[in-house]
C-alpha cells in the first residue's frame, strides 16, 4: 500500500522492497509526474516524488536513493537543480544517488554537453 | 484498483509492465546503475603515463612515472602530483591486494629498483628519485586524498577519496595503506637515436669510423 501526501509525496511501503531500487523524482508537473510515477512503478522501481527543489534536498539529506530523476521543461532549470544538489550531497559522505535528467524539448547539442561536464546524464523523453 | 503485496495495481498497471513506452527509461536507469556499482565494486580507473621507455621492453626499471590521470567516461583528468606522490601512487598501484604500513611502503620503495633508477633512462645515467620516509607516509597519503578530491571535482564524480586511499588500522596501532582503483600502466618510448634498436642503438656507445672505413666502438 502506498499513502499519498499534501505534497504529493508517494511512498512506496513494501515489505519485500528492501531490494528494490529507490527513485527519487522530482517534477513540478503534478500530471507528468502522476504519468511517470505509475510507469516507473511498473518498471519495478520504487518511487518518492517530490514537486519542488527544496523538498528534494530535505529527502537526500535524509534518505538514501539509488537514481535521482530530475524533470524540468524550462531551459536551464535542471542545471540550476544539478548545481543545488551537488553541492548538498557533497557534503554528506554517503555515495550520492546518480543523476538523471528528462527533458520533453530538445534545445541542441550543447545542452547535453553541459550535462555531461555535471556528470549527469541528460535524455529526452520519447 | 487492487493491491497485490503493496503495490497498487490497476487492470492496465499489467499492461505498463508489459509495455515499451519506457524501456528507453528503465535502460538509462541499468546505466546509471551499473556504473555505480563498477565503481564502488573496482574503484575509479586511473591511468599510469610511464616515459623513457626503453623500445622493445616492457617496464623496466629507469623509466619516468611521467603522469597519473583519472580517467572517467573517455576523459583523463589529471592529478596534480609532484615526483613523491608519484612513486607513492605507482607504488600502491603495484601493490593492491594487501594493506601496507609506511615502514613497508618506505621498505618496498627503496627496495625496488625501478625507484632507486626512477627516470635514469632520460637523464643517461642519474636517476632522479625521492625517498619515502615513513615517517612522511601520512603526510603523503594527506596531500594524495587532497589531489584525487580536486580530480574528482573536476570530474564531477561525487566519491570520498578516503575510500580510493584506504588507511586500515591493524589490531595494533599501525596503519595500513591500500589503493582501492582500476589502473592502467601506459608507456611512451624513449627515442633517442642510441637507444634505437634498428639504428644500431648500444645505449650510448660511441663509433669513430678509421680511414679505412672500418668502424670500431670504444666505451
């Protein structure tokens, strides 16, 4: 069962899921982030979403994740996240979850070229 | 909508699972994952640049540890060592499976001739070395957690450099030093003329030619 929060935080409780690998989201898009939550639930995943910056580095400082999913359709604001989130998980000597950004427009190459100088990986949904 | 051992399932959560939309998802995630894991499992890769290398050999002692790189996702980030971090690092790297103390790594250093003959292949004859006290090894080992920090930086990769250097304590007081990381040895040859095999190279012997034409060699 899963209980659903004021700031639609989505917690997978599961008592066989102690294996399971731990995806952190975040996404302003409270539809898009309904959408993807379900399909990466079916994908075997279990889910936090969170729908703001703040709320995710409260998460990371206290939780660990395996993949940190950051969904961002303005140009520029997931590196703005990235840069945030760094500098937050830098400090903290656990590994750090690994980063992957979703972008829905494709603005050339020299944003995934940015994302790669983040040590992140950048993809376009399909 | 049904749960079924926590999960909450609908008739087309099924068809989700079974569905291609997000393959290209979940392949991103494997990825991530599985350079995550290499990671922690082996360590991050380094790269060891050797020069002076004597043609047709393979690593002999005289040649220079020109340079350490961290190398990640086909970049070589470089580390910023000076010659004793270097012999340190090349020493570590050598010695990967057991945890030495610095009164083994100052012992093993002085012991292995490729550091008592550190770069005498460019030089011709002196070798230009350092010597590791152990009295110093906590120090060096300080500054190379320092150098692997900024490379790491660099690279954006989010690791703890005391997790690459490791310092074990034994079940007494000592401290033992291990190298947790992947590395490569890469060597570039010397190409002096006289250390040329096809060019009749004899590491340094002179020819003086008679007027005869004859050719003799002289030490």
């Amino acid at each position: 069962m899963f209980s659903a929060e004021p700031h639609r935080e989505l917690i997978l409780i599961d008592s066989e899921s102690n294996n399971r690998i731990s995806v952190l989201l975040l996404d302003s898009d409270p539809n898009h982030a309904e959408e993807l939550t379900r399909s990466l639930q079916a994908l075997g995943y279990g889910v936090t979403t969170r729908s703001d910056i703040i709320s995710v580095l409260h998460g990371l400082s206290n939780s660990d994740f395996d993949i940190l999913i950051v969904s961002s359709n303005r140009p520029g604001e997931w590196k703005t996240y990235v840069t945030r989130i760094h500098k937050t998980t830098r400090r903290a000597k656990r590994f750090p979850p690994r980063i992957l950004c979703l972008a829905r427009v494709y603005r050339g190459p020299q944003e995934r070229l940015d994302a790669e100088r983040l040590g992140v990986r950048l993809i376009y949904e399909r | 909508m049904g749960h079924k051992n926590g999960w909450m399932q609908n008739d087309w959560g099924f068809d989700l699972s079974m569905n291609d939309d997000r393959k290209w998802l979940k392949e991103e995630i494997d990825f991530l994952l599985a350079e995550q894991r290499e990671l922690l499992g082996r360590g991050p890769s380094f790269k060891i640049v050797h020069r002076f290398r004597m043609p047709g050999s393979d690593c002999l002692p005289g040649e220079e540890i020109f340079a350490v790189f961290l190398v990640h996702r086909r970049h070589d980030y470089h580390l910023r060592l000076p010659l004793a971090l270097r012999i340190l690092f090349d020493y570590l790297a050598r010695h990967p499976r057991v945890p030495q103390s610095a009164g083994q790594i100052e012992l093993g250093i002085r012991a292995e001739d490729f550091y008592r003959r550190h770069a005498a292949n460019g030089t011709g004859r002196r070798a230009v070395t350092r010597n590791i006290s152990r009295s110093y090894v906590r120090v060096y080992a300080k500054r190379l957690h320092k150098a692997l920090e900024l490379a790491f930086q660099e690279a954006r990769l989010q690791i703890d450099p005391s997790s690459v250097l490791l310092d074990a304590k034994t079940v007494g007081n000592e401290l033992g030093y291990q190298l947790k990381a992947n590395c490569d040895w890469v060597h570039i040859d010397l190409t002096k003329r006289d250390s040329q095999p096809l060019w009749g190279g004899n590491c340094g012997k002179q020819h003086y030619r008679s007027n005869s034409g004859t050719s003799r060699s002289t030490e």
